[in-house]
C-alpha cells in the first residue's frame, strides 16, 4: 500500500490504542474510508489515531466499538480509553495484553511477588493497595488494575488455555503480602495451579545464585504461529520486543534458568512447607 505507515505499538500507549485500530480494521478488510463512514468521522482523524498522531476520546472511543461490535464488552475501546486517560496501565502493556490473549505458551519469570496471572483477588488487591499507601497511584487507577488482572486470568480458564511456564524467584514466595491468611491462600493457590496439566511451575531457589539468568522480570509469549515476543518492564514502562536475535537470546536464558531452577515436584513441597509456617 503506497505511503502506509509501519506502526510502533510498543512505543507507546496511543501507539497501541492507534495499532489496535488499524489491525481490527483490516481484519475487516475495511479502508479508512470505510471506517470513517461508520464511525462519522473523517478518513483524516482514522488516519491520525491510527498512526498514534492524535489522541482518542471518549466520544471517538464509543464510535469505533459502535462500528466493531464491542460496545460493552471487556476490550471495547472506551475502556481501553479511560485506562489512558486515567494513567491505568503502563506504556507498552495493553499491547503486550493484546498479544497474551493469543499466545499458546507463556514463559514467566518473576521476582519479589507472585506473577499476575497467578495471583488470587485478595493478594492482587493488597498488591495494589500498598502501591496506593506508597502513593506510587491512587485508589482508583489501582481498582482498575487488579480488574484488568482479572480480565488477563481468565485465559487460564478456557476450554484451551495457553501452556503456561513459570519460574518464580524464591523471593516471591517469601516475602509476606497481605498478612498470613492472604498469603497462606495464595501459597495454596499456587499448588492448585501446579496440578493443571497445563501449567509448569518451578522455583529458583536463592541457592542458585550467579546462575540465576535474569535480575529482573521477563515474560516470552509464543504466538500461534510460532513467533515469540518478549515483553519487560522498567520502572515506569513497558517494552514489547519482537527482535529474532534479541528474543532468541532471552528464550535461550530462560531455558537456562528452568534448568537450574528447582522441579515442580520440589517446588511444590517448598511451597507446601512454607504454608504451613503461615498459620
């Protein structure tokens, strides 16, 4: 297509929001035109939204779930509006979310606490609510993420979820969020989780020391037609990275850690062992 921009959607937030635009309309085999005359906007404004050039309203937000059939549901625009218009999620997250609800394998690696999609409510909440007495975001941004989390675990539960691989610094395990009773749930969750034949749970244990490949969080999610992504974050945002050299060095860390990390079979009697000093 002459003059067509290549979009960015790890750049930004409006990078993704526009990339999101454009991806469901060619889906549809829509031109922009085509999009401006079902959402009464000018082919111009498609234009500039999609390249991440002018930022979306909430009026703008309601026209394209209107035109894509997502008015009400958990990934309409107007949603995805008001979490970048309130600060909710991190630059370069719902790009990441986007790709996670269509990755068949998910490769986690995670320190300090308990992955996301691991989480129970209760410990997501309190996760949550020290970022608040912090006063690293308010109450209600907080609220809406551990909705959102929510929205994420629910691709554990379908009828075909994705193999899930997770590699846990011992650290998650032990440091105490929440108090006992919410921690003691969260430990018995996890074993819950260890027993589905689709997810893989292991420990690195502080033993491992120097060995321990990554010193921060990583996440790899395989897409259905085999390509991988990579997904961290810094402390204030987000980077989707879909570089072959650059994710083939951090797929082959990863496998390094899984080797030095414990079995599931010991994790899940480290785990059990820690419980019972809860309550």
């Amino acid at each position: 297509m002459v003059n067509r921009k290549e979009l960015e959607p790890d750049s930004g937030p409006l990078a993704a929001y526009g990339a999101r635009v454009r991806r469901l309309r060619e889906d549809r085999g829509w031109t922009q035109e085509d999009l401006a005359e079902r959402t009464r906007y000018s082919s111009k404004h498609i234009s500039a939204v999609e390249t991440g050039n002018r930022p979306s309203t909430l009026k703008f937000s309601g026209a394209l779930d209107e035109a894509f059939g997502l008015t009400g549901a958990d990934q309409s625009f107007d949603r995805e509006c008001q979490q970048l218009r309130h600060g909710v999620l991190m630059e370069g997250f719902p790009e990441y979310v986007y790709q996670e609800r269509k990755a068949v394998e998910i490769r986690l690696f995670e320190i300090g606490i308990i992955p996301g999609l691991l989480q129970t409510p209760e410990y997501a909440r309190a996760v949550a609510a020290g970022s608040v007495a912090r006063g690293a975001t308010t109450a209600k941004p907080a609220a809406e993420r551990v909705r959102v989390l929510a929205e994420r675990q629910q691709i554990l539960e379908r009828e075909q979820p994705p193999m899930l691989f997770v590699v846990m610094d011992e650290s998650c395990m032990r440091h105490l969020v929440g108090g006992p009773e919410v921690m003691a749930a969260q430990l018995d969750r996890l074993v819950e989780l260890a027993a589905r034949p689709y997810v893989v749970l292991q420990v690195a244990p502080f033993a491992i020391g120097e060995r321990r490949s990554f010193n921060r969080p990583v996440t790899l999610a395989t897409l259905p037609d085999r390509s991988v992504l990579l997904y961290v974050e810094s402390q204030s945002q987000g980077h989707l990275e879909r570089e072959s050299g650059t994710v083939a060095s951090m797929l082959t860390g990863y496998h390094q850690l899984a080797v030095e990390s414990l079995s599931q079979t010991d994790t899940v009697a480290m785990i059990q062992e820690a419980r019972k000093g809860m309550l």
